[in-house]
C-alpha cells in the first residue's frame, strides 16, 4: 500500500504519503490563497522526500471538506486526475474527520473550522474516530455545546463559543492518510470523493442579469 493524501479545505495545503504502516513523507503550508500554486509542488515535494516516484502509488485520499467552494475544488480535482491517470481508487474522508483523528481527545469533543462570513464549519464526535453528527455551518453564537473540549481554527477564532480550543488549529495529510490506511486495513469500505460545500458558492450571477442576443 501506498497512499498519497492531500486536503486543501481549509488554508492548509496538506500533502502526505503513508506506506500502510506509517507516514513516510509529508508538506504542509498556509496559504488561503494558493491552493492551485502551492499544491503539485507540494506533491513533488513528498515524493521526492521519500525516494518514490508517482507511479508508485496505489491510492489517494483526498479531504472532501466542508469548505470554501475555490479551494477544496483544487484538492479534489487533483485527487480524481491522479486517479484516472493511475488507474487507482480514489478515497474520501472528511476534512474535519482528520482533524479529530490528530486531536488525541479521548472525550466528547467538537471539530470546527473557520467558514468566514462569521461561520465555522463543525461538527461533534464522541472520540477521535467516531463523528456523532452530521457536518454543518453555522454562526458560533448560536451553538450550544456545553464548553465542551474544541479543535480547528474555527474554535480558536470564537472564544465565547468554544472556551476550550486546543490544538490542531488546521488539518494535516498525515492524518487523513493515517486514518485512511487504518480504516481500509480494517477492512472497511471508504466512499469515493463527494465534496462537502454546505453552501453556495460566492459567484453567483446577479439577480437582475439580462441577456443580450444578437440581432
């Protein structure tokens, strides 16, 4: 097994290969606004680190989010070409499942990333594998979690709402490849790529748009 994983869900661009047993390269930067730049080179970047060629790989795993439209586009149609073109499956987890799987929180805890707009994306799990509810978007003021234990950059944006922000503030290849390989060695089955929007894009074509024909 050799499984390239990459998210760029949130500011991080996020790349790591792992080899069944445990991560043998990885790259992470913060850029909001270079996902396309900074990804492929992040990519040779692994590969290069590990001695490996792309060929080698027999997976990907990429994050389908929550997260803004532009960016997690670039991650998964990346994910999906390299598949096509190494004739490989493509798995997708989670953006906020990596980042509870690198929390170590052993108790109820939240995951909650910055969605701007004064928004996070969040969501609960009662450990670092197990998710209790479904992901969502939504003003931190009107969330009611108890105080309970939080992760991601969103929490750590919002106090009043998660007085317990701990770390990662972002979400890491190496976990999302790490949970990836444990899942498909314990033989269960991972979804193909299905992005996690929860809203609408910011383009939209303004409501009093008229088109003009030609004569």
């Amino acid at each position: 097994m050799l499984l390239l994983a990459l998210d760029t869900a949130t500011p991080a661009v996020t790349v790591a290969l792992h080899d069944g047993t445990s991560v043998i390269a990885s790259s992470s930067q913060v850029d909001a606004r270079r996902h396309g730049e900074l990804l492929l080179p992040a990519v040779d970047r692994v590969l290069a680190e590990a001695g490996l060629r792309l060929d080698a790989v027999t997976g990907i795993v990429v994050g389908v989010g929550p997260g803004p439209y532009t960016g997690l586009r670039v991650g998964l149609m990346t994910a999906d070409t390299f598949g096509l073109a190494l004739g490989v499956p493509v798995y997708g987890l989670c953006t906020l499942d990596g980042l509870a799987y690198a929390s170590e929180i052993e108790g109820p805890f939240v995951v909650a990333t910055d969605a701007r707009r004064k928004e996070v994306y969040w969501a609960r799990y009662a450990d670092p594998r197990t998710r209790v509810s479904e992901p969502a978007v939504d003003r931190p003021a009107d969330l009611d979690l108890g105080g309970l234990p939080a992760v991601g950059a969103g929490a750590l944006l919002y106090p009043d709402t998660f007085p317990d922000a701990r770390a990662p503030e972002y979400v890491s290849a190496a976990a999302l490849a790490s949970l990836a390989a444990e899942k498909l060695a314990a033989g269960e089955e991972i979804p193909a790529p299905r992005p996690l929007y929860l809203r609408r894009p910011d383009a939209q074509v303004p409501k009093n748009y008229k088109v003009v024909t030609p004569k």
